[in-house]
C-alpha cells in the first residue's frame, strides 16, 4: 500500500507525536477540510505537554500543508487535501500535432455513464443532490403558468437580456469589465468553445491545447477535422508556457485551449500571474485563446481565482463557461464572452442553432438574481473540498505503490497515474465486472499519451462509492502484481 504521511514514530519528539495524532484525525475524517481544530492552549491542557511543543507540532504541519493558521481564529484544516501526496509529473505528450479518434471509446464509457447499477466514479457529472433542482422547478413551474405567447416565438442570438446581465455582474468578481452586449449565451460550454472554435479555425488547422484534455473538447476538434498539439501541463499550475512558445514558434497554431481554473482531469489553476503571461504571449503572435471556465466558481480557496480575460486588451480571450456545474446540467445553458470575434459566434450560433430555449435562461437569470445561486456555491465548495480529500485519502490507502494524484484546488475530478504496467483499459473492464464505472487516461489525449492514467469523480462521497474505490484499488493491486 501507499506510505501514508501518518506514519508513526513512537521514539521521536512529543511534537511529532502531536503532529502524527492530528495527521491521524484527519486522515480518518474526525476533522474535515475547513474544520477548526483544537486551539494551542486546549491541545496542551489534553496531551499535557508544553505550549511549545504544541506550537512546533502546529508549525510543522502548516509546513506541510496540513493545516492553515487563521489570524485572531486559530488552526484550521486546509481545503486543499495537501496531504503529503505524490502528485503525477509535468506531461510529456508528443511534438507533433494529431488528428483526434476517440469518439467510439468516449460513446462507450459515456452510456456506461448513465447505468444506475454502476457505481458512478466516470463521467464529471455534478452530485444531484447538492444541485437546487427544487428551486428551479418552482421557478420554472411559475414562468411557464406565467409566460405570455411571445416566449414561445423564435428568438435571436445573443440570448435573454436579464440573464446576460447577471452574467456581467458576476464576471467583475473574476476581474472582467463586460457590458451585457459582450455574452453570447448558448446551449452548454459545449457549444461555447465549439462555435469559437468555428469561428477562429478551418478543418485541417493547429490548434495548441493542455495536456491532458477535457474529452469534450478534443471530440470538437475531431469533428471539426482540426488537428491537437498537445503542450505539456503542470498539474498545479497548468500549461507550459515555454512549451507553448516553442510549439508557437516551429507550427502554424490557429487557436490555443486552456481549462486555465481547475481543469478536467488536472484540476490545476493557472495563477493569475501565469494567466497574465499567457494572454500577453498569445498577444504577441496574435493568436486567439478560448478559455473553458465552467468550473471557475468551484475554488477551495478564500477568493476566486480571476480568469485570463482579465488581463484581454486586444479582444484574443474567447472565455466559454456554463451553468451545468453548479445548476443543471440538463438545462444546457452556457454563455461565452468572444471578444473580437463576437460578430462571428453571434452568427454562427444563428446559423447552427438559432438560439438555446428561452425558458431556462430565464430561470437561470431569476436564480441569480435572488441571491440563490451564491448561497449554492458555497454550499457546494465546502461539500466538493471534503469530497476531494476523502477520495483522494482513499485512494492512497487502497491503490499500490507508485501510484499518484493529483490535488486540485477547485472542481471535483482527480487525475490518478497508476503504476505503469496497469494500462487503464484494462482496469476499466475489469471495474465495470465489479460493478464501477471510472474514465480512462485514453480519453484524455489523442496520442493514448496517459495509458496508465485514470479520471475519477469526487462529486459525491459515501459508504458505497468507499466501498467501490476499495474492491478497485484492489483489481489495480491485482494488475499492477502481474508480471
Ligand atoms: C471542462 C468541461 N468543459 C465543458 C463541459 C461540458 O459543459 P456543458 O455541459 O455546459 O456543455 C464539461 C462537462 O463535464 C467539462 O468538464
């Protein structure tokens, strides 16, 4: 089994003890991510040792990411799940760009997906239970009693006001400037970065993305007759930007695609500083960037994260999100922010699809404006932070050695590298025997570049989803054994 960073030392130093105990505490869930745990003075008084001893213990393991101190407040669990963790490395995909053939695998794990008897650690769907589906029923309930003929007629891009205008407030918490004029909304994310891909790309054409890749996104360009170049990522702090510049400089790149908040299956966070450089780069060869942010307002963190439109001075940053995180999937209301290209996607989405179904976008913007929605996502940061930890503690208790996860400071998936004789194809029809369902790495890149890589969902943790992480911890312990 993995080493845990619990690891007892009776003959050592009281703090380490200490630290060990707390360490301990957390590991078996007593405290949980954003939890106070007892003050210097209380611990003291307890374990009858010194208030030093506690403070070094304290020390050491704020150090280590354990616990973060909180001025005039105390100590309290970090909601990071920075526990000592070995993390996968920086991607190494290969140089040359690649036409993309996933979709029969994807149809395959996506139908797997949606069979109730599997346990769902798969496809990146939000945890039901946490969505405010009462709430949008009855919204929904009343504007349908109420609605006058002229909702049922067509109507144009770029989509109800009301909502555009919410989306506007919101996005100056993430450092953006936008008059409701500058959103487009459309049906889902997916059909955000589909229609910029559209706008800015012609079949054949190169466009930069991170390694790995949300699948979603890597179908768009298989469909469109695009080709990827995978850029190697960092999974804390996203794309490589001397890669990028290099893969800019030796090919003819005609759009770049970046998760850059809490990516699918990374979960990493371009800092804002690295954003800036980014979109500063991207400005210098004039080559646009289409941001997916749809998980933007899922952080850990005290604050939320900016997005790189912030730092957009030339109209490059095309920033795509939606609302089928944190909402409804099923409503399939997304929005984009185009930039210079807004003539373009207003028209392709005319012509594509006219327009996304007026009723939930009129929900949605009443939502928002209640004051309902900002109530949710802090419901669900605080549930998706445990949530995170909890899965990735057991899967360190239960998978092999040489196993390693990612520690995403926002979002819900974890990206796992399993020993590298376990190839994730195999393991995943072995799981769906047993009753699981997982994502593996294939989908993820379109040169099979994360064989031994898996994508599971933290959405929703329980009694039977740790009961299924354990039978599958051992299926990979039986892979990785074989000779
Ligand atoms: C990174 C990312 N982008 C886009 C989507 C799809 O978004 P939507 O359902 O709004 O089309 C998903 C869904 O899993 C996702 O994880």
């Amino acid at each position: 089994m993995v080493k845990q960073s619990s690891t007892r030392k009776p003959q050592g130093f009281r703090y380490e003890e200490i630290a060990d105990q707390v360490t301990q505490l957390i590991e078996q869930g007593t405290y949980r991510p954003g939890d106070r745990i007892p003050s210097v003075r209380q611990m003291s008084l307890q374990k009858e040792v010194s208030i030093s001893s506690v403070l070094q213990a304290y020390l050491l393991l704020e150090s280590r990411g354990v616990i973060e101190a909180r001025p005039q407040s105390g100590y309290y669990v970090s909601r990071h799940g920075n526990l000592n963790l070995p993390e996968p490395e920086v991607s190494s995909p290969s140089l040359d760009p690649s036409r993309v053939n996933l979709h029969e695998l994807v149809m395959m794990v996506m139908r797997d997906s949606l069979n109730p008897d599997l346990a769902q650690l798969g496809a990146a769907m939000p945890n039901l239970e946490l969505l405010p589906t009462e709430r949008m029923n009855r919204i929904m309930a009343r504007l349908a009693r109420t609605a006058s003929r002229g909702m049922h007629r067509y109507q144009l891009p770029p989509g109800v006001e009301e909502l555009r205008v919410q989306i506007a407030q919101r996005a100056v918490n993430c450092g953006c400037q936008f008059s409701p004029s500058d959103i487009v909304i459309t049906s889902g994310g997916t059909e955000a970065i589909d229609l910029c891909l559209h706008a800015v790309c012609k079949p054949g054409d190169i466009v930069a993305i991170e390694s790995p890749m949300y699948f979603g996104t890597l179908q768009i360009i298989e469909v469109q007759g695009l080709r990827a170049l995978e850029i190697p990522t960092n999974p804390r702090d996203g794309i490589s930007l001397g890669a990028l510049q290099f893969a800019i400089e030796h090919n003819p790149i005609k759009a770049v695609v970046t998760i850059s908040n809490f990516s699918n299956p990374h979960g990493s966070c371009i800092p804002d500083e690295k954003k800036k450089d980014l979109v500063e780069l991207l400005e210098r060869y004039d080559i646009p960037l289409i941001d997916n942010d749809v998980s933007g307002e899922l952080y850990f963190t005290e604050k939320r994260p900016l997005t790189t439109k912030a730092y957009d001075k030339k109209g490059l940053v095309m920033l795509c999100s939606s609302f089928s995180k944190d909402i409804s999937p099923s409503l399939r209301v997304g929005w984009v922010a185009p930039g210079r290209y807004k003539n373009e996607v207003e028209w392709l989405k005319f012509t594509l699809s006219a327009a996304t179904a007026t009723l939930p976008q009129m929900a949605i913007a009443e939502f928002l404006e209640s004051g309902g929605y900002d109530h949710q996502l802090r419901r669900i940061r605080r549930e998706y932070a445990n949530n995170v930890v909890m899965l990735s503690q057991a899967v360190m208790r239960t998978f092999p050695a040489g196993t390693r996860v990612t520690r995403p400071s926002g979002g819900y998936v974890l990206w796992v590298q399993l020993p590298e004789n376990v190839d994730s194809l195999e393991l995943y029809s072995l799981a769906l025997k047993g009753g699981i369902t997982l994502t593996p790495g294939y989908l993820f890149s379109p040169s099979n570049h994360f064989y031994n890589f898996i994508r599971l969902n933290a959405a929703a943790w329980n009694l039977s989803i740790e009961r299924a992480l354990e039978r599958l911890g051992g299926m990979v312990v039986e892979l990785a054994g074989r000779s």
